[in-house]
C-alpha cells in the first residue's frame, strides 16, 4: 500500500528519529562498546537498587540489580527489550495479522505506548488534516472526538447498533463519493475510520467477526485506514474473543491500540500499537523526539508478572476479569430493567464497563 495518502505535512516529514537515540540503540545492541556520543547518565549514581512487588494472588516478582540499572537507564523507543519480545508474541498469538506474513521490517510492526490513549491520538496527529472527515460510530468515546476537534477534523457519525457500527449505515455515508475518489487529494473523501470494536464505550456494544469483514471490505473499496482502539478487548462477556479487525487484515490498512489499564492496571500507563511498518516506526520516532521511551519501570514489572504467570496463569487473570465485569453488568441490568423500564431505552452490554441508556 502507497501510506502517503493518510499522512499530514507532520507524518511525511517525519522520516526517522532522532539521530543521537539512533546511535544509542546500536550502542545498547553491543553491550562491549563504550559510547561518548550520547548525554547517558553513569548507572551507578542511579538510587534504586532491586525490588520486590507482592501480588495480590500471592506471587511475588524480583527486579534484580542488573535488571534495575538496565530500567532506570534510556532505552529504545520501542520499547524495553524484554517487554517489547513479549508483546511481539502477544500479538502474533491473539491477532495473527495475515498481512505480516512476509513483510518486511519486521522490527517496527509494534512499539509499546504509555497506553492505548498515546498511540492513537499520535496516529491522528500523525495523519489528519484540517478540515478532514474522520469516520467514527455513533456513539464513540468522547476523548477521541475532542482529539479529533483539536485537530481541526471533522468527525463524521456511522449510526451504530446492538452490535456496533452498521456497514449499511458506513456504505450510505460513503456513497456520496465515488471509490477512484480516494486517488484525488483535492477530494474530501474520508481517509480514516476510528472504531473500538469490543465493549465499546459508551454503548458496550462488540463487533462480530462478519460485521468487521464487511466494513473492512467498504474500507478497502475506499482505501481507509482503520484505526482500531481496543482496550476491553478481554472484558468481552461469554468467555469468547471476538477476533479483531487487525486479524483479518489482509492489506495493512490497520492500525491497532491495546492496552494494559482495563485488563491490567491503569496507573503504570502500558499499551501496544501495531500495524504498518511505515506507520508504527514514525510514531516510534514521534515518541523517540517528545518523551523518549515509556516507562521501563512499569515495562519490566509488567513483564515479569507476566512471567510469573505465565500464557495459562495470564489467561485465567483475564477471564475472572471479565468475569467479575459480567457480574457488575448483572447487577446493573437488574436495577435498570426494575427501575427504567417504560421510562428509559437501554441494551445489554456484551462487555466492558459501560451501560448506555437513552
């Protein structure tokens, strides 16, 4: 795919990161080289030496001193080393993108993020315009729409439903333009589409599996990218995951946000953005120039509970998360259907935090 059509003045100029932070990361894939070309603090005025964190099941993780110099120190952009290869393989097992099969640069399909809100408001800063039309569900989460006003964007509705956004609905906005419109830059035919395909917020609304493929076809008809901010992805309800845009993504015409805070905890500020090399390696440099890297603190804890844990253990979590998120939904339904009922219109969540009354 040619990205050059989602990308504002800001993302074609931004080509690569800083040059000094280039150096630092081939310095940190030699551990034999002693570099002077960067402003690297000596490791041994640091202040923090190990730490235990006891868990709530009982486990308890150890940072080690080795590991605690390596986390106070700079690091990659993309992320802290271990943490990042754990997320490598998250991805890959979850979402499997089918266009990643044999592309290239495999090294930039992911970075961390300090949570799914920096990943996708740097993706809309590093692709909208003023005046341009972004498609978003009827309702969405209100952040993104103050995000997308601040950018001078407009946001333009898709009537959503029971299950999320309607393609019937997509298909009728999009009707006003024609397909070989998306190859004119003077048209004002939309390029992106923002969508939280699982539990969304407000309406706790998900996506099924042939929703998606329909609005990833009108996608691909009108060359859109998607960008897909999923962070109750695992407080879905009914024990099944509903697979993800990003794993039917047959193009790369997917940019995806997960995140840590609803399955995880919210404080350490932890998420993932995958996609397009092209796409994630300039957010990469985005984040490379504004704040350096996320928190490698927060990184090697998560890691190592994850370690702990382990893909069983770390399952198991999930599932009495979403669990326990079902239970409160219960209880809300409950109330809600003695007390609103003639008096108010509301749907049963499929998952998430959300109940959306009318």
């Amino acid at each position: 795919m040619d990205y050059r059509r989602f990308l504002n003045g800001i993302g074609v100029r931004r080509q690569k990161g800083p040059y000094l932070r280039g150096l630092l990361e081939k310095v940190q894939d030699n551990p034999d080289m002693l570099s002077l070309a960067g402003g690297l603090p000596n490791p041994s005025l640091f202040p923090i030496l190990s730490g235990t964190f006891k868990l709530k099941d009982g486990e308890e993780v150890y940072l080690d001193e080795n590991t605690m110099t390596e986390v106070q120190q700079y690091s990659s952009s993309q992320g802290y080393p271990p943490f990042r290869q754990w997320c490598e393989r998250f991805i890959k097992s979850y979402h499997d993108p089918p266009c990643w099969e044999n592309a290239d640069e495999s090294k930039t399909k992911i970075m961390v993020t300090s949570g799914a809100a920096e990943a996708y408001t740097k993706v809309l800063e590093m692709c909208v315009k003023e005046g341009d039309k972004v498609l978003v569900e009827i309702p969405t989460f209100s952040s993104a729409i103050d995000n997308l006003l601040t950018l001078g964007a407009e946001p333009l509705g898709v009537q959503g439903g029971d299950h999320g956004m309607i393609p019937g609905e997509l298909r009728n906005i999009m009707s006003k333009w024609r397909p070989e419109d998306a190859d004119n830059p003077h048209s004002d035919v939309p390029k992106l589409m923002y969508v939280i395909p699982s539990s969304s917020n407000p309406s706790g609304a998900t996506l099924p599996l042939e929703r998606k493929r329909e609005i990833y076809e009108i996608a691909r008809e009108y060359n859109l990218l998607i960008i897909e901010d999923d962070p109750y992805y695992f407080l879905q309800f009914g024990g099944r995951l509903e697979p993800s845009f990003l794993s039917i993504d047959a193009d790369g015409r997917v940019l995806r946000a997960d995140s840590f805070s609803k399955c995880m905890t919210a404080g350490l500020r932890l998420g993932i953005l995958s996609g397009p090399a092209l796409l994630v390696s300039k957010v990469q440099s985005h984040v490379g120039f504004s704040q350096e890297h996320s928190n490698n603190l927060a990184q090697a804890v998560l890691h190592k509970i994850f370690e702990a844990w382990g893909e069983q253990g770390t399952k198991k979590r999930w599932r009495e998360i979403s669990a326990f998120y079902e239970r409160q939904k219960n209880a809300m339904m409950s109330s809600s259907k003695k007390w609103l009922t003639g008096l108010a219109e509301f749907v049963e969540p499929q998952g998430g935090m959300y109940l959306w009354i009318r």
